[in-house]
C-alpha cells in the first residue's frame, strides 16, 4: 500500500476535479480487470436487487423502511 500527500490548497478547483475524475475512471478500469465474469454478474445483481428491495420497503412499508 502507498500513500500520497497532495496540497490541495495549492491546487486550483478545476484541477482538483480533473485529477480527482482521472483516479475514479483508472480506479474503475482497474476494478473492471480484476472481475471474472461470473464475479460481474454477481455485483450487478446485487445492485439491481438492492434498488429493488428499496423501492419495495418505500412503496409497501412506508412507515417502518429506513429508506426515505
């Protein structure tokens, strides 16, 4: 594990926001590489599942579901 110290402060906002877009794209990349396919299937049913069960607790258990 690395770690890295930036001065931010030093730093205008558009380049913040350009570096910050450019480790989000290479971390996704790099997620995207280290999946098997049945791993990718497995992630994305989880995420559809989950909107699924929220949208469910809002529209049946509006009154006891965490999700607002």
């Amino acid at each position: 594990m690395w770690s890295h110290v930036v001065n931010l402060s030093a730093m205008s906002d558009e380049k913040i926001y350009e570096m910050h877009q450019k480790l989000t794209n290479v971390y996704w990349e790099e997620k995207k590489k280290s999946f098997k396919i049945s791993t990718k299937s497995t992630y994305y049913l989880q995420r559809v599942l989950g909107k699924i069960t929220r949208e469910l607790d809002k529209r049946f258990f509006p009154k006891i579901s965490k999700y607002k």
